[in-house]
C-alpha cells in the first residue's frame, strides 16, 4: 500500500510565490530572478512533500499562473494576438494570461465547482501543433537532481479539448488525433526519463456525459494508450463518480484515481459491480482534498478496508479526493484559534499526516495509532455540534410583482437610460491595507482607522460624481475580502491569519471556517454605507454577500447539509437588509458570483441545488420593500442552462460577467427570455488593461440587440479591487463615455433626430 497526492499548493507557506510573481510583474526583480524564487519554492515543496512520508511525489503540478495555461503553452496553442511577444516567452505567457494594451487576456473561468480559476485554452485556425518545452519532463529531472523520485503530473487530453474553446463539433476527432500525439511525445520522454508513474487528471469524465460521449471520451483514451503501451499511466478523476465507469474499467490503465469522498457513494458500487482490470492499481481518495476538517479516519479506515475486498493491498493507494491545490499549506501559524476548533482542522501539511496515520493503521498498526487524532476529532465536535435545521418560514417571494416594483423604483430614483454602476469594491491601495494590518495588530486606533477609510470614501463619491455614475458605491474599503468580511462579523464563523489559497493567478483569498450555528449579533454593513450615502445626492448601493457565496466561498462543516447552512446565513441577511433600509439605503446588492460554480457536476443533482440556492437568495431579500431596488452579482458563468433559476431569484438588477468570454454569454440572452433589469459586464477588470471607448460602445450594442435597452445597466464585469486607481479611473471615464454615446444615440433615434 503506497501514499500519494494528486497535486500541492503552489503559494507556498507565506505566498512566496505571489510576491515573486507580483515583484516581476511591477519589474522589481528581473526573469532570472524569478526563475531562481520559483525554483527554490519548487524545490522546497518537493523537499516539504518527501519528508511527509509519501511514496509518490507529484511534480508537474506546479505553475508560475495556472496548469491549463502551461499545457496550452507546451503545445504551441498561443493566440494569434500574442504573436508579437513570441521572442520573450514569459512575458508572452503573462500577456496571454492577463492581457496587454493592444490584446485582451484569455477567458478565465472557475476549474469545475472550485474557486479556482483556469485559462481556456484558445483553438485557432492557425494553430501549428508542437510540443515547444516538456514542462512536466523539467519538473521532474529538476526533482530527480535533487534526489526525489516523482510522479509528474498533466491535465488529460479530454478535459483539456473539453475545456477549450473555438473547437468545432465535426472537427472534435481530427483535433483530438493531432493532440494525441502531442501528449504521446510528452509521455514517451517522460517514460524514457525513469517516471514510475504519470497521472492524467481527467476530472471532465465526471460531468453528465451521455453514454455515447463517455464512449467515444474511452475509445480516444485507447488511442492514447495504443500510441504509449509502455508507459505507466494512471487516469486521474475528482471532485465526484466517474461516469459510465464501466467503459473505462477494462482499459489497460496502470493505475485508476478515484474519488471516494463526493461521490455519494457511487464509485464503491461501480468498483463491485465493474472492477477494473486485474493488474490495475487503485488510487482511492479517501482522505477530503478540498476542505479543511480533519478526517474520521475511523470512517477512512473502514472505507479503505471495503476497497480491499476488490483490489490487493500492493495496489492500492491512498490519497487525498483531489489535489491538495484547494486547501492552505499548513495549520503552523494559526495561534490565534480556540485550540478545540484547531484540534477539528486539517491543511495541507496536516493532511499529509493523516494520509500517513491511515497507511499504518491499515497495514498492520496497532488500532491504538489513530487514538489521538480521533480524540482531538472528538473533542472539536463535541464542542463545536452540528448544527440543526433553520426555519424557512420566510421564502416568500417578494411583493408585489416584479413589474409592479419596477414602476417604484423608477418613481423614486429616476434613472436615465443604460444607467451605469460599478460592482461594489474599489481599489485597495497599499496605503489601506498597511492601515488594515496595523488596526488588526493594534498599532492603528479604530478612530484613526475609520477615518482613512471616511477618507477614502469621500475621495471616491467624489470621483464617482465626476465620472458621471448614476449609482455609486461607498467602495469596500473596510474590507480585505467580500466574504472574510462577513466572516468577521457572523457568529458561528471564524477566520484563519494564514489560511491562504490561490483564487486565480497571483490572487490568493482566505476563506472563513462556518464551524457552528450561523447568525448575525448586531448590523455589519450600515455604518459604512450610510455615512457614503449622507456626501452625496445621488443613490448609493448597500453591499451584502450572498448566502450562497458565503457558504460556497468558506470551508462549511462537512456533517450538516449545505443548505442548511445556506438559510441560516440568509436569515442573518435579513436582518442586515432591514438595517439599511431603516438608515435610509434604497439600493441593496446582494452579490452571489458563486451561484453557478455551485451547480452539481452530475445533472440529476441539480434542480435539488438550484431549488435550496435560490430559496436561500429569496429568503435574504424578501424582507426588503417595494421601491428598494435589489441588484446581485454573478460571474465567470455559463448560464445557458439557468436563466429559468436566475429569474427566479426575483433580483431587480443583476449583473454578470461577459467582458472576457468575449460576449459568449450573450447567446443566452438570444435564446432566453428575461425580463428584470440587467448588466452585462462591459470590460474585463481581471486584466491591466484599459479597453478604449469604442471597444465598450460596441460591447453595449452588441448587448442591445437582444436586450432591451429599457433593462440594461452598463458596468464592469467584477469588483475594482485589485486595479491601481489610475487604471480604474480611466476605465470607468471610458465606460461612461461608451454608455453616454449610446445613450444619446437611443435617444436621438427616439425623438427621430
């Protein structure tokens, strides 16, 4: 019985690697001396996994951005609009992930139901398919000449094409042959280096395939394996069951990696009813990779134990349910927490541990080796129990009618056409979050903190003013994080000091713990947010977080029922959405961007979610009244297949983000009928770049075609947060100038100038 994980957080222990990234990005240290931090932090992760007693090492894992990029990059697939930038690959590589002047970045959306956020790879006409670096090939001669024998690490072939863009239906098998032998080069090199194993992460065969799509996903795999019948492959899945296992069983695979822990059960019957073939190992996920609750090993052991019955114990092997990307390196420096609730966490490091406490106790071991780690289990639930069900007693719809309240509001604010808005954060400049650290650390007074932040506020209502916004927002900036904030603030959560995982390029976000009973002991928002609104005339949004977001964005308790969870947090937001309106604030955002990455990846699964999600959302809102205009806020989506639940959480503006999918999600609109006011967001905030005018007035009449003017809002696609002030101002005149254009356009077309 041998240990592995599938992949380790590439941040190191205090985000080393996103100071070495941001320092060359601001051209603070050279590309050699990137090269050089990155190595070491490599190379101290390799050493770090080594000492914890795991027989199977991954490299190939690691990423100076993101492991969709890189595997783009190692095939040449780069696009057209980066060839310029072809002479210096690595600033080349950054501009495709995050833009240029001249070129819009890559589409960046959420890895399956995770926070994290991948690069799509762009299929182009043009496309000359080469292998340009055996990235993993690197890694893994870097690890070996360091001493360390490993496992490198690739994103399969399948979830690879499945998760690109530009790609044609009748030319899916042509590009799949040409790929094929892309990743037969790599793997034949990486076979001929001495790799003892080479794991393929599939997690796309756990979506709703249809039978034949599964099949033809298994007949491609073959072509794989007829190309390289040498090499030791193992097919790698997570985040829930294979699907159709029964067609990937059979195939001449070294190893299977299965996820055992959010499957509901489903991948122990596939194994009883279809086990693999005989020589097959078994890479069971037995441990949870994607939270931060220690494991009943008890629970593990029994589990490991019914996967002995089919697979021998030289075969198997124990891992955690997906990579270990998703949850902090390590509980070392949290010493701030109650020592019960730390005694009921597991991060990465921790995990590790546990991988190796079940190893023992399920070879052999004295059943006495897993007391202490089931004691301090025992005394976290003990003092931490699950919490019981909420009352949904308050799921009514709002009253009255949607176009009954719109008529309200329109009386009330008077908006003009193609009203414009941000999402709610502005920057946050070095300035604010030093003044932040040192208020936490008690060497900033609450009075001299709250008045840099009055400051700030009343530098940007006057900005906002002079752009010419129609609805402002006081800017966030007494909070480090949408939903850490909260976190802070609600009883029943907790947040960590160095809890850190990679969100999407350089950005790393600390998600709170939600270890007991959720409830709010008093307002979170109202001050901040009626002292905005008292320096200006004009509407000023209250911004609450979504009970949806929250949960999704935080390591919720692993025993109690999501959506119980959900509802607790939305009757916490009741209570806040009186608070404002009793202050005066008649504009409330209710942001959920997590809605859709909380969409089961099995599509039997769905109507249940969908149903909880946005009973939850209407339950926070319910409370507020008629001519209180509800805004949220989703992004990074395809909602294609949920435009029915979206207009079902009755919002009266909601806002989404189309600027980087290249106004691909307009397409929804074209084929859907919605009837509440919306916003498509205009231009990409995620990027440096300053889109010019006419890129966004084209942008916005591309969105009237299928909407309505009447209903359309124009605005960034996310919050302003992580933009310098330079770049967000000149954006914003941008976008406003774009709107005011159009605007005058409708306008002279209506009076018939």
């Amino acid at each position: 019985m041998k240990t592995s994980v599938q992949g380790y957080p590439r941040i190191g222990e205090n985000r080393e690697w996103k100071r070495a990234l941001e320092a060359y990005w601001k051209e603070e240290i050279t590309a050699a001396e990137l090269q050089e931090q990155m190595k070491a932090i490599r190379l101290e992760r390799l050493t770090r996994l080594e000492a914890s007693g795991l027989d199977l090492v991954p490299t190939g894992d690691f990423s100076y951005y993101d492991h969709m990029l890189d595997t783009a990059f190692m095939f040449n697939l780069v696009p057209e609009r980066f060839a310029s930038l072809s002479g210096n690959e690595l600033d080349q590589y950054f501009a495709a992930a995050r833009g240029t002047s001249e070129a819009p970045a890559m589409e960046m959306t959420k890895w399956f139901d995770t926070n994290y956020h991948y690069i799509v790879p762009e299929l182009e006409d043009s496309w000359v398919p080469d292998v340009t670096r055996n990235y993993p090939l690197e890694q893994y001669r870097e690890a070996e000449a360091a001493g360390i024998k490993t496992k490198p690490v690739l994103v399969g072939p399948y979830t690879f094409m499945t998760l690109a863009k530009g790609l044609e239906a009748e030319h899916r098998d042509s590009c799949m042959s040409v790929l094929l032998s892309l990743y037969a080069k790599v793997i034949v090199e990486l076979y001929e280096a001495g790799a003892p194993l080479i794991q393929l992460d599939e997690p796309a065969l756990v979506t709703s395939l249809t039978r034949e799509e599964a099949g033809q996903a298994a007949k491609w795999l073959q072509q794989l394996l007829d190309l390289v019948p040498k090499a030791p492959l193992q097919l790698q899945t997570y985040f829930e069951s294979l699907t159709h296992w029964d067609l990937f069983a059979a195939l001449p695979f070294h190893a299977f990696g299965l996820d055992l822990m959010y499957d509901d059960g489903d991948t122990l019957q596939q194994l009883r009813q279809h086990p693999p073939h005989q020589n097959a190992a078994l890479a069971i996920g037995v441990i949870d990779g994607r939270n931060v609750w220690k494991s009943d090993l008890r629970e593990a052991q029994q589990l490991v134990h019914s996967v002995q019955s089919l697979c021998p114990e030289n075969q198997l092997i124990l891992q955690p349910s997906c990579s270990l990307l998703h949850v902090p390196v390590s509980l070392k420096q949290e010493e701030r927490f109650v020592e019960d609730l730390k005694q009921g966490m597991a991060f990465a490091d921790e995990k590790l541990q546990e991988l190796q406490l079940l190893k023992q106790v399920c070879t052999g071991a004295p059943e006495s080796t897993l007391d202490d780690h089931q004691a301090s289990l025992s005394r976290f639930r003990k003092r931490y129990p699950a919490a019981g069900d909420t009352s949904s007693e308050k799921l009514a719809m709002r009253e009255p009618v949607f176009s009954r309240r719109a008529e309200l509001q329109q009386a009330r604010w008077q908006l003009p056409l193609l009203p414009t808005t941000t999402i709610g954060s502005l920057p946050q400049t070095t300035d604010m979050r030093k003044a932040r650290t040192a208020y936490r650390r008690g060497e900033l007074s609450a009075k001299r903190y709250r008045a840099m932040v009055e400051e700030k506020m009343q530098r940007w209502i006057k900005l906002q003013e002079d752009i010419g916004l129609d609805v402002l927002v006081h800017g966030e900036f007494e909070r480090n994080d949408m939903v850490e904030f909260f976190g802070e603030k609600l009883d029943g959560m907790a947040v960590t000091q160095n809890g850190w995982v990679q969100s999407y390029g350089s950005r790393c976000v600390k998600p709170p713990l939600i270890y007991g009973a959720v409830s709010a002991p008093g307002s979170m928002t109202v001050s901040e947010t009626a002292y905005a609104q008292s320096l200006t005339d004009r509407p000023v949004k209250g911004m609450l977080t979504g009970p949806v977001t929250i949960l999704k964005w935080s390591f919720e308790r692993s025993d109690v029922p999501k959506s119980v969870t959900a509802y607790q947090l939305a009757e916490a937001l009741q209570q806040e959405v009186e608070a404002l309106e009793e202050a005066g604030i008649g504009m409330i955002q209710i942001d959920e961007p997590a809605l859709r990455e909380g969409f089961p990846l099995k599509r039997e699964k769905r109507a249940h979610y969908l149903d909880w999600a946005v009973n939850s959302f209407r339950a926070a809102s319910a409370v507020a009244q008629p001519e209180t205009q509800i805004h949220t806020h989703m992004c990074y989506s395809d909602f294609h297949d949920m435009i029915d639940a979206i207009s079902a959480m009755d919002a009266d503006v909601i806002s989404i983000e189309t600027s980087r999918s290249h106004g691909g999600l307009i397409q929804a609109f074209e084929d859907n009928t919605y009837d509440k006011g919306i916003g498509l967001g205009v231009y990409d905030i995620h990027s440096p770049r300053i889109p010019p005018v006419q890129e966004m007035t084209d942008m916005i009449e591309r969105c009237l075609n299928v909407l309505p003017a009447f209903q359309f809002w124009v605005n960034p696609d996310c919050g302003l947060k992580t933009r310098n002030e330079s770049e967000t101002e000149a954006a914003l005149r941008n976008m406003q100038q774009a709107a005011e254009t159009v605007r005058e356009t409708l306008i002279g077309q209506t009076s018939g100038v």
